[in-house]
C-alpha cells in the first residue's frame, strides 16, 4: 500500500467517523430534549397528585367528623330511649 493510498483511505475513514459522531450528538441533543420533557411531566404529575391527595385528605377528615357527628346522635338517640 503506498502512502497516497493510505491516506485516502484513512481520510475516508475519517468522514466516516465525522458522519457517525454527527449522528451521536443528534442522538444526544434528542435524548436531552427528552429527559427536559419528562422532568416536566414528572413535575406536573407530581403537583396534580399533590393536589389530588391534599383534597382526598380533606374529604377524609369531614367524613370522619360527619361519622362522628352520626355516632354521637345516635348514642344520644340511645341514651333517651333509656
């Protein structure tokens, strides 16, 4: 193999690498844009469900106060059919 060959041959290796690591970093700009994409759903998904959770709470206290609200009338129901 002559020199001239040689060259051209590591030169067309080379735009060869140059295409593949273009390729790479595209993949890479896309996987970012991704992971900014998902770290936004992940955020809103957590809020939604920070909300959601908070108003379950709430429900669950008034209908524990309402549960205790019914005990009490009833016993006090009980106490004067005594």
């Amino acid at each position: 193999m002559t020199e001239s060959e040689f060259l051209e041959r590591f030169d067309a290796h080379i735009v060869r690498m140059d295409g593949a690591l273009s390729g790479i970093e595209g993949e890479l700009r896309l996987n970012r844009e991704m992971q900014a994409d998902l770290r936004a759903f992940t955020s809103d998904l957590t809020r939604r469900n920070e909300i959601v959770l908070g108003e379950m709470a709430s429900n669950l206290a008034e209908l524990n106060d309402q549960a205790r609200a019914h005990t009490q009338a009833l016993l006090s129901v009980l106490d004067w059919l005594n």
